[in-house]
C-alpha cells in the first residue's frame, strides 16, 4: 500500500495564493504578509536545489501581492530552465495582461497555442481571452486553421457560441475596440487586485438595439469571499469607486490625443462595474 505523498511547497503555495478566492489583508504584519515572508523564505532556500520550482513559486506570491512586473522576472527565469513547460507561458501572459499589455499577453497566449497546440490548458486559456476581450475574428481564424485539432474546435465553438449576441455588436457597432478593451483590462485588473489569480467571475453583457451602448456587469461569486461574505456589499463597494478611478483616468488621457472626440464618443457609450452575484453562465 503506497503512502500519501507529502505537498511540495509549490503546492502549497497554489493551493493558498493561486486558488478561487478573495486575497489575503496584506498589510504589514498581517496574515498575508506573513505567509508570503514564510513561503518566500522557503522558495529561496530551494534555488540550489530546484531553481525551476522556485522562480515559479516567487513568480506566484509576487503576482499575489500585485507586483507583476518582478513576477514576469521570475516566470521568465523558470521559462529559460524549462522551454518545454506551457505553466511558465500561461503565467507570463497573464501577468503581461495585468500589467495593462493586451497586446503582448495575446501574443504570447498565440505563440504558445502554435507550440503547444494539443495542450488543453494552452487552448483554453488562449480562447477565453481572445472571447473576453472580442478577438472573435481570431477565433475564427484559429477554429479555421485547426479542423484537425478537435480540442480548439470544441472550445472554440463554445466560446463563440457563448457570445453570438457580443459578436454581431462588435460587427456592427461604432464603438473603437480600443478604448472598449482598455477599460475591459482595466477591470480586469480591479478584480484581479482584490483576488487570488484562479479566481472566476461571469460577464453579462447587455447592448441596446441602436448598437451604440455597451453595458457589462461583472458577476463576482459570493462564495469567493469566504470568511469575508459579511464585508462583501463593501469590497464590491471599494471597487466599483476604484474603477470609476480608472475610468476618470483614462477619459482625461483620451482628452489629449488628436482623436479625442471619436475616443470619449466611445468612451460615454461604455460601462462596466461589478455585482456580488452567482451567474452559471453568459447571457
């Protein structure tokens, strides 16, 4: 009878930080804190002997604590020891993406999909972003290009069907698909700001018939909050004003630039804000 294998320390740290869940208080000295210091500190005595597991594990606790940029250091660092993993490319893109560049995580997710096309992680994280952020005709293209590949079609079958509504706005619509996917990164990074990497959510979006508005509330889980639920209404709260925030941010950029008319018409004609909620699936 073989024994239970003990969790690595990696493990561990997906199992706390990479999970579905709101973060951890993570000011000096709290909880948080002193669970990063703790498995930081075991991350780094594991260089010597297993620096990919180690680079990988700093990669997650630094993108847990919103520090994205020392993360893709240390992704990177895990990706040159093991070319051949997929895990540091997923975590390379996404930490891209909350770093506000879209462009660079979907290049990223597409390099990967062409080295790993049979890998379902690869696919599936690839075809939800390309959706979440209406690369619809990259879709296409993809499900075109892989009639033999019966994992892409099936998921990217879902993921347009998911959206045939979206897809016939973003057809139709004026909207500039610029200024409509920097403010979906945008909240993106609100909500990933407040929890753990793994954690999910549910967009419902809502055009008019003029195909000129464009709503999205994002349904956040109760059950993400944990032993927080009671606190819930004021973290939903703290982020819709935090991403107005952002908002305000960006019209005033989008003031400056010598297209600022076309950009702020789109602009008014978009909102997006959060909504503790459970949702099973896109409507």
């Amino acid at each position: 009878m073989s024994s239970i294998q003990p969790k690595s320390k990696l493990e561990e740290i997906a199992n706390i930080f990479a999970n579905e869940s709101i973060k951890f208080d993570l000011k000096p000295f709290g909880e948080g804190s002193r669970l990063i210091s703790k498995y930081r500190k075991s991350m780094n005595e594991l260089m010597s002997s297993d620096p990919y597991e180690a680079y990988t594990g700093l990669g997650v606790l630094s993108a847990y604590e919103n520090k994205y940029n020392l993360a893709l250091q240390y992704f990177y660092a895990a990706q040159r020891l093991d070319p051949t993993s997929r895990s540091p490319r997923i975590n390379i893109a996404t930490c891209m993406l909350l770093e506000g560049d879209l462009d660079k995580c979907v290049d990223t997710l597409l390099n990967a999909l062409n080295d790993f096309p049979n890998e379902p992680m690869v696919v599936s994280t690839t075809l939800k972003v390309l959706s979440m952020f209406f690369y619809f005709d990259e879709i296409d293209r993809l499900k075109g290009e892989g009639r033999n590949n019966s994992s892409l079609c099936r998921v990217a079958a879902e993921e347009l069907e998911d959206t045939l509504d979206v897809m016939d706005f973003i057809k139709s619509t004026d909207i500039d698909l610029s200024v409509l996917r920097t403010m979906k990164v945008l909240a993106n990074q609100e909500f990933f700001s407040k929890f753990s990497i793994n954690s999910s959510y549910v967009s419902n979006y809502n055009v008019d018939c003029d195909d000129v508005k464009f709503d999205e509330v994002v349904y956040i889980s109760p059950e993400l909050f944990g032993n927080m639920s009671a606190e819930k209404d004021s973290v939903i709260y703290a982020m819709n004003e935090s991403l107005q925030e952002k908002f305000v941010d960006l019209m005033m950029h989008y003031s400056l630039q010598e297209n600022a008319e076309t950009l702020l018409k789109s602009f008014r004609n978009i909102s997006i804000y959060f909504l503790a909620d459970s949702r099973i699936k896109k409507s």
